[in-house]
C-alpha cells in the first residue's frame, strides 16, 4: 500500500509543478480563463509580459530544484539499501546558491522596473476622469467638460438572492458605464470619498486604490473599441462585491456624440431645479432615488439596522424642520457612516428623496421639499 | 521529585487548579497545544462558511455582512489564535528539553502569557453576537473602515488584540530568557537545535513589532472614541498611514509564523534522512537575514496606493532579495536529504509536501514583489492562494508534522501510521484542490472578500469549495489521530522514538517525566 501511495505522491507532486505551465497553455488555447488577461494597453501588456516571464523563472527553477528532490526521494530511499552519508557543509555550493539566484533577481530587475516606469507614465493626457469611490458605487467627471455621474450596480436583488435567475452579465453591468474614446490618453484621478476603494480594470492594467483625501493616478490608451469590465478590489464593507465597473470604449465620433448628449442633459438638468414640482412627482422620484442609494444601509422600509444604521422612519431628523433634514443630507453626519450627497446626487434627487423620506412609512410631516431649497442651503454656505 | 502532577484520581478540584495554577513548562506547552487547535477548529469552521457561500454565484446562505465578519474573524482567529499559540505551545515543550533547562526561565509570566488568551478570544468572539456584528474590516482592518464606518464592537476586536499582544509579548520574552540563562554547559549558541533558533529570532521580532500593533490599534481607539484625526483625512490625518503602521508589524509577522515553521522542518528532515542537516551556520544567518529583510518591506503590500515611484522600485527590490535566503533553507533542506537513507513516516511526508508547498508559495510571492505585475494580482485570488499556500502548506503542515513527530515523547504512546498518512494524503490532495483553482481565479479577475461574484468565476469557485471541505474534514482526523494515540496508542518507552533522531529531547524517557533536566546534561 505505502508503495501504491509513494507512486501516487510523486504524480501529484509533478502535478503541482506543471500547473502554472498548464494554466499558460490553456490560457492560449481556450476562452476559459486561467491565466493574466493581456489586455488592451501598453501598461496591460506590460504586466502580462513581466508575469509571463516570472512564470517562466520560476517554472524553470521549480523544475530543476523538484526535480533533483524527487530524484533523491526516489535514489536515496532506505528500502533501496540507501546508507547515510555524513557531510553537512560545502562552502562552494552554499556560495553559488547565494550567488547564481542573486544574479538572477538583478536580471530580472531591469523588465521589472522597465515595466514599472510604464505604469507611472501618466504625464500629458489628452482627457482626464476624476474618479471617486463611494459606498458602493463610482462616480465618473469629465474634469473640463461639466459632465458628472454615478455609475451602480443593475443587477437585483432578486437575481443575487435567487429569487430571479441570473441573467448574462450578473454583477457585471452598471446603470451608467465609464465612456471613452480609442486612441487617446487618458489619465484618471482616483480618490475615495468614504472608505478606501480601488478601481481596476484588467484589461487596462489600472488598479488604483481610491483613498479618501488622496489622488492616485493611472492612465489607459487603447486602440480596441469594446466593453471593459473591472471591479472595487479594495475591502469597503457589506456592498464590496456588488460595485463593478463597466468601460466601454468608443470610436472618435461616437465618443464625441456621447459626450455632446451628455453636456446637453446637464443643461436642460439645470432648468428644472427652479422648477416647482409637485408631492406626487416628488414622491415617485423620490422612491426610486431612496432604494438606489438609502436602502443599502436604512433598509427599504426605513428601518434601519440596530446598533449599525438608524432607522429613518420615526427618527427625529425626519420627523423635524426641513432644513436640518437638508443639512443631514448635505454635510453628512461627521464621525459616522452617514456621507454627504452633495456631490453625489442631484439637487432635484436630494429634494425627492427628503420628500419621501418624510412623507413614507408612516412619516407623515406632509411638507414639500422642493429643489431650489436644496440649492439655496447649499448656496447659503 | 517531591510529587507528580495531579490526575483526575486526585478530584476534579485539584486537576483543574493543576492547569490554572501551573508553571510547568509541558502543562504550558499542553495548554497552549489544545487552546490552538480548538482555534484552529473554530478559525476552520468559518472557512467552511466562507467557502459554502461561494460554492454557487449568488447569496445563498448568509448576507454579504456576515460573510465579511467570517472573512475578517477567520483570518483573526487563525492568524492569532491557531498558528502564533501552536507554535508557543510547542517552544514550551521542546525548547527547555532541547536546551536541557528544567523548566522556562520566567514559569509564573509563562502561566499568566497562556491564561490571558482564552479571555481575548472569548472577547473577540462575543462580538459575534453583539447588536452590529462582530469586525467585519477583514483581518487587515484598514481605516476608515474599522474606525469610523466599524460596527461598535469594535473596541472589544481593540482589546483583544492589545491582550492578545500582551501575550505575544510575555511569551517571546520567555523564550529569549530561557535561551539566553538555561542552556546546558556545553550548549553553544551555534550548536543549539534549529528550532530553538528560528525561535529566538521570532522571539526578537515579536517583541519588536507587538508594540506597533498596539499602536495602530490605539491610534484607532482615539480616532473612535476620542476625536482625534490620525486616519481621517477629514481632520487631516491619513488612512496610508494607518497602512504605513500596520504592515510595519505584518509584514514581520508573517515571517514570526513561518519561522517556527523553517524551524521544525529543520529537525524533521534530517532525522528521517539520517543525516546531519546541510549547512546549519547558513541556516542561521539566512533566519536572521529573513528577519532583518522583513523590517524593510512592509510597503510591497501597499502598491497600488499611490506611493511615489522611487517608493515602489525600492520595496520591489528589497522584497525581491527575499528569495535569496530563502533559496537557501530550500536547497539546505535538499541537501540535507541527498545521499541520505531516507524513509517517510507521517511527519516526513509533511514535511517533504512543507517543502514543495512553501517553495511554490515562495515563486508565487517573488511574483507578487514585481510591483507592475502586483497592480493586476494585487488584492485578488491570486494572494489568497499565495498566502495560503505558505501559511497553510508552510505553518499548519508543519506544525502537523511536528505533532506526529513529537507526541511519542509527549504521551508516550505511538499513534499508528497508516492512520498517519492517509491523513497526509486527505489533507495534502484536499489542500491543492482547494487552493491551487484560487491562482487561476485570481489572475482571472477576481477580488478578494468577495461575498458573490460573476458567473465566469462559478467552475473554479466550486472545485475550491469542495477542495475545502476535503482539507476541513482531513483536521478532524488529525483531532482523532491525536485523540486515539493518546488513549489507546501502542505505549512507546524508548528514549529516541525515531532511529535518526538527535538532540537532548531524545535522552529522556518516554513519555517526557513531569519534571526533566533538574541537573544540567552534559552536551557535546
């Protein structure tokens, strides 16, 4: 039996030495991933060709030092008669394994650091995206161009919980994603404006940690038109696995288009903060701005959760004057997880979401809160 | 020897006030031994969690906040609660029987550093079941995460780890006293056993870096409670250097839990190769370069944070020296085998899979210390494969292969060897199937602390899942093993329990008599 099982162990063994050398063939050959995307940058392939030269060193030497190991498993095995010897030094072979893999690492150094310089290579972009992570979401600006917005997870809940099956895209589609242009730099500035995040992208080579009161920069130039997707690789707590990102590149002119759209929302946005709107339309809106960025910590009903995230329903901010519910929404609370939307969502969206908060489950103030409040409080600091 | 230890025949009463009070070295060791394992169940079982959640895409179990106070206590409980107090346990048991000292040089500390780690867990775990939830930072507990967005348990996750530092501290303390003042005449320092000095050296390194880990919690305590800003970038403080601090203790106690390790394997190896281990000077000057090399480290965990280009190239470059000492260990322990007699019982084989384990690892990390190919595998799969397989393959293996090898002299029975390997062989298989898919998952894309994740990760994630159930059941036959040697193990009196075997440790009778060494061996 123990002979059976010593036959088995060197099998195995050989298995995990060949792996990373499998993994590398697969990853030629099929779409089932095992191996570094190369990506459609330089930075990308940067990495991907230093990866892949590591991979190889270490297959290299893994060969040689396991194999010499097996070898003496099999050659100097008791039950062959094997009598021990008795040297325990060697000067020269302990030098030359110092030696031979010290010079190993100063080869490797210079791709290495080759490879690095790439990827702080960020001067002279042609665009420049602000990024800011926020629990559980990234907001995109088109620092220049007045163009701003949230990108979230679409998938439901009702997918994640099995309540629905789960369509093609799960936890991979965004309700607005990143747009940018082929052939030009761009630099994105990524900060943090709760916890720490981290923006990556794979096939853009860019992991950049999003810290709070801190700009990292990477920058992107592909020539590859298509849909990018990434995810929040920095732990930010309970939606850290639902915040992805979605890129997708665009030829010039469609690009241009785009972004031509996006500035003429931002203007026609404008006019409808002097609007007066009604409670019904308030409400409605309101509903839906409430689910997609309260209900994550205050819980749908406004419950909240004990000892964690104060119930809103009943609470004395609701419930009390207007402005200070306002101020609550603009400042954030200081020294707890409550943000402030200020940057986050828009003047019309803040009034709904006030509105229905102090108008659902019971909370009956029956006051309206209109847009040119919001603004007014924000103007008035 | 004025009187033995008390049995269950002398009551109830004076067995328990026998572990509580007691300042015997063994008990201590024993203590420790079981207090770690019971950890290593506990830590295990949230992995099981873990893993059962990420069987399929989807939630399907627990909610995403749960899932990351498992992540978090697991990596907690492991790290602090099975590993570092295993390896306590058995530098108790083996270091004064292998420096011939009768006891540890401070046995009063000795009992106090032991008792006060049950209290830590007990109050580490309560947090659980506390209103909020218990920490859910992951074991890194990275501000403003763990400061101001932290559930409010997170004072009593703060004062555990400073108890828990505490008896780090008190321990490592011990160790240093004892291998400074109790050698046996004879016992120079370059003759002394590996495993004493790999423990010594990590003895250093606890007491050096335990305090700054105080630190960092402190510094969270105030931020919390008091209203200073040393992480809150809104009061003008930094979360990097909330970072900065916390790797300057971690990336040391990395190496304070695979050193031990080196150390143990370092005894194993050339026993069953009946052959004196290769290059003992080189073994002890590539421990201490290990040591000194972790000092200067710390910011490779930190890449992708925006640190300046010179910062990166010069932590690329010093990690990368690592792999030189340790090359080293690896070809020493090779060597040591070459032209030996070899034979492979239970502790051999996990020592040998140790080896290979621990050296993939080690590719895998001097991969992860290329700085621009670390801002792709950085915080994905690909580290929770490279760590695990150190951690795991490296400490857990062979803190297995050192209970296997040493409980013949701890309880003077013989466990029985074919129960030995096939438990290697479940734990071994198990193990690679849990966690060589993660190396794939994490170049793939994806992240770490992940409660769900996209459907191209689902193949992977579910043979790592059963990978991991194979591994967690393969450490309830090592309990049995454990359990059955001690009650019914075939009695063993011989002094040296393997034929190869060297050092002090193996003068004494089996099972080790309560008190050993009251007058100094002699050593040559």
């Amino acid at each position: 039996m123990l002979k059976r099982a010593r036959a088995l162990f060197l099998s195995l063994l050989s298995l995990v030495v060949l792996l990373p050398l499998a993994g590398s063939a697969l990853a030629e050959s099929s779409a089932s991933q095992l191996n570094m995307p190369q990506g459609v940058t330089e930075v990308s392939q940067a990495a991907y060709d230093i990866h892949m030269i590591m991979i190889w060193v270490c297959t290299v030497i893994g060969v040689g030092v396991f194999g010499f190991m097996f070898y003496v498993m099999y050659a100097h095995r008791k039950s062959r008669g094997a009598v021990a010897e008795n040297f325990h030094e060697h000067l020269g072979v302990e030098l030359l394994w110092t030696i031979v893999p010290t010079i190993i690492l100063i080869v490797m150094a210079f791709p290495a650091t080759t490879a690095l310089l790439k990827v702080y290579d960020t001067d002279n972009p042609d665009i420049e995206i602000k990024i800011t992570g926020y629990q559980w979401k990234w907001q995109y600006e088109y620092l220049g161009e007045g163009v701003k917005f949230m990108s979230e997870l679409r998938t439901s809940d009702d997918e994640v919980y099995g309540r629905e099956p789960k369509g093609e895209h799960y936890l991979r589609e965004v309700t607005e994603p990143l747009v940018l242009p082929v052939g030009k730099k761009i630099r994105f500035l990524v900060t943090g404006n709760d916890v720490i995040h981290s923006w990556w992208v794979p096939d853009f080579g860019v992991k950049r940690d999003a810290v709070p009161g801190l700009f990292t920069a990477g920058w992107a130039k592909t020539d590859q038109p298509g849909t990018y997707v990434g995810e929040c690789t920095e732990l930010c707590g309970q939606g850290h696995a639902f915040m992805p990102v979605v890129v997708e590149v665009k030829e010039e002119a469609e690009y241009n288009a785009w972004l031509a759209n996006k500035k003429a929302e931002a203007v026609e946005y404008a006019s409808t903060i002097g609007k007066e709107w009604t409670a019904e339309e308030l409400m409605a809106k309101g509903e839906g701005v409430y689910l997609q960025s309260c209900a994550g910590c205050h819980q749908a009903d406004g419950g909240g959760i004990p000892g964690v995230f104060p119930a809103i329903k009943g609470s004395p901010i609701a419930l009390g004057p207007q402005i200070g519910h306002i101020a609550v929404l603009i400042d954030g609370v200081p020294g707890s997880a409550m943000q402030s939307f200020a940057d986050q969502l828009s003047e019309v969206n803040i009034a709904a979401v006030i509105h229905y908060q102090r108008n659902a489950w019971g909370n009956n103030v029956g006051d309206v809160t209109q847009p040119i409040d919001v603004l007014n409080y924000k103007q008035s600091k | 020897m004025a009187h033995g230890p008390a049995t269950l025949a002398d009551g109830w009463r004076a067995y328990i006030s026998r572990w509580v009070f007691t300042t015997n070295h063994k008990d201590i060791g024993t203590l420790y031994l079981w207090f770690s394992f019971a950890m290593f169940l506990m830590g295990g079982a949230f992995a099981m969690i873990i893993r059962a959640e990420l069987f399929q895409p989807g939630m399907q179990l627990i909610r995403p906040e749960f899932f990351n106070q498992m992540t978090t206590m697991h990596g907690l409980v492991m790290v602090f609660g099975a590993i570092m107090p295993a390896f306590v346990g058995l530098a108790n048991w083996m270091i004064p029987l292998m420096i011939g000292a009768p006891d540890m040089a401070l046995p009063r500390m000795n009992n106090l550093s032991f008792w006060i780690l049950p209290f830590a867990f007990a109050i580490l775990t309560s947090t659980l079941f506390m209103e909020g939830g218990g920490p859910n930072f992951g074991w890194t507990f990275y501000a403003p995460l763990s400061t101001t967005y932290a559930p409010e348990s997170v004072n009593f996750f703060i004062f555990a780890i400073h108890i828990m530092g505490a008896s780090s501290i008190m321990g490592s303390i011990n160790i240093i006293a004892t291998v400074m003042n109790m050698r046996a005449p004879g016992m120079t320092y370059m003759k002394m056993p590996l495993f004493v000095w790999t423990w010594v050296i990590t003895a250093f390194l606890l007491v050096a870096v335990m305090p700054v880990l105080a630190g960092a919690v402190t510094m969270m305590l105030m931020d919390i409670n008091f209203g200073t800003s040393f992480f809150d970038a809104a009061g003008g403080g930094d979360p990097v250097l909330f970072q900065h601090v916390f790797w300057f203790f971690g990336h040391p106690e990395v190496y304070i839990i695979i050193l031990p390790a080196f150390g143990v394997v370092s005894q194993i190896i050339p026993t069953f190769s009946r052959k004196p281990l290769f290059g003992y000077s080189s073994m002890v000057y590539a421990t201490a370069a290990i040591a000194f090399l972790s000092f200067v480290v710390w910011a490779h965990h930190m890449f992708t944070v925006g640190m300046p280009i010179a910062g990166e190239l010069y932590f690329m470059y010093a990690t990368m020296l690592i792999a030189v000492p340790t090359g080293v260990k690896v070809f020493n322990w090779i060597t040591t085998m070459y032209k030996g007699s070899l034979t492979f019982e239970t502790p051999m084989l996990f020592s040998i899979a140790f080896v290979i384990l621990f050296t993939f690892g080690g590719f895998t990390g001097l991969m992860l210390s290329i700085a621009a190919a670390d801002m792709q595998y950085h915080d994905t799969y690909f580290v929770v494969a490279h760590f695990h397989y150190v951690m795991v393959a490296g400490a857990v293996f062979s803190g297995t292969a050192a209970i296997y090898y040493w409980l013949p002299k701890w309880c003077g029975k013989m466990y029985n060897e074919t129960m030995g390997q096939v438990q290697f062989w479940v734990a071994f298989i198990g193990f690679n199937i849990a966690f060589m898919p993660q190396h794939f998952l994490g170049l793939a894309g994806m992240p770490r602390r992940y409660a769900d994740y996209g459907l191209q990760f689902a193949d992977w994630n579910m043979v790592s899942s059963i990978g991991a159930f194979i591994y967690g059941g393969a450490q309830i036959m090592l309990l049995y093993n454990v359990i059955a040697t001690i009650r019914n193990g075939k009695p063993t009196t011989e002094e040296k329990t393997w034929e190869g075997a060297e050092g002090l440790e193996w003068t004494v009778p089996s099972p080790a008599p309560y008190h050993t060494f009251a007058k100094p061996p002699e050593f040559k």
